[in-house]
C-alpha cells in the first residue's frame, strides 16, 4: 500500500467488545480483523480511533420505543432509524475498546452516540449531519489529507465514516481486510456506491 504518512491518516472504528463475539451487536467473526488492525497501525504517523458512547435512554435502542423490535426500522425524526439491541452504553464494559486491540499508537479517541435523540454511525457527523464531532477539524490541524477506514461494522459505522471523508474533501479508502460486515450482501452493495462516489476499497 502506498501513501504519504505524512498527510495520511487511519482511522479504526467502534473496535468495542459489544460488537464482537459474546457482544450484544456482535459483528459476526469481527474479532478477526484485529490482528490486522494491529499491524496495520505501525504503517501511519497518525491513528485515530472512535467509541460509540450512548446513554442508556438512546432512541436508537428498540428498548427505548413502545413495542420497539430489534432490527426493525422506523422513521425517527424524519430519516429511517434502525431499532438496535441496548449496546455500547457509556461506561458500561460493553463500550470498552477492546483490550485485544493495540491503542499505544492511537493518538485520540472520538466518542460519538452520545446525544440520545440522535444516531451517529459515521465518525465525523451525527446521521442528521446537525452537529460534528472534531475528528475533521483534528485531522485538518494535522494537515491529514488521506484517510483510511477499518473496524466494526463495515456496512454501517466505516461505510458512513467514509462516505462522510468522500463529502469533506479527503482521499478515502476502506481496508477491505481490517473491516468485518454485518451483511456480506449489503456490503457489496454499499461498496458499489463508494466507490462511485470516488472512494478506494483495498
């Protein structure tokens, strides 16, 4: 893989222990990747990580909603809303990154999830685009100009990170190898997508 380390950055997604086996969103083998992961970070001078970081109260919680079903989708506040099982709530073990993922050389940890009212898959923005994050405007003080995406889940919180990097200006490509997907089937889909958009699969 060649880039400039410089101006590159990787960015590992929701690595947390409620979105791998025995989880409770367990991305299937999604403890597979992390190996990868691991060698992949002595590549970069800047690696950057994210946590979802829900209140237990969050609305993208089937608990939170009157005969909420999970894996369901709904309309909630005027864009669809998959209704997910009770996960990655702050503080609690589940949210932890997990202890298999290597984080000396993570610089800094970008929570997200955390306003109730609203879902937050991609790393940059909340899923109505309202509010960021930082993680652009750290990158851009580190005169980052590419991003690679790896982690959990790859049809979910890395295909919206990315796409959101696409719509910000940076060179985008998605570690094929260091990402697991929920839905193989959706994935591919999705892929096809970035990849018109102007994004890298590797």
């Amino acid at each position: 893989m060649l880039f400039h380390p410089q101006s590159t950055a990787l960015i590992v997604v929701d690595v947390q222990n409620d979105f791998l086996p025995g989880g409770a969103l367990a991305v299937p083998n999604g403890d597979l990747i992390i190996p990868t992961i691991n060698d992949l970070q002595l590549k970069y001078n800047l690696v950057v990580a994210t946590q979802d970081w829900h209140p237990h109260t969050h609305k993208s919680f089937a608990t939170s909603h009157t005969d909420g079903v999970a894996f369901q989708q709904i309309e909630w506040q005027g864009i669809p809303q998959v209704l997910w099982p009770v996960h990655c709530v702050r503080g609690s073990q589940g949210a932890e990154i997990s202890p298999l993922l290597h984080t000396e050389r993570v610089e800094v940890i970008f929570r997200k999830g955390m306003d109730e009212d609203v879902d937050s898959y991609s790393a940059f923005f909340d899923n109505h685009r309202r509010k960021q994050t930082g993680l652009d405007g750290y990158l851009r003080g580190k005169g980052i100009k590419e991003v690679h995406i790896c982690g959990l889940a790859a049809d979910y919180c890395v295909f919206y990170t990315a796409m959101d990097a696409l719509s910000l200006g940076y060179d985008t490509t998605i570690i094929e190898a260091a990402t697991q997907s929920i839905s193989f089937e959706r994935f591919e889909e999705l892929k096809l997508l970035f990849k018109a958009k102007g994004g890298s699969v590797r």
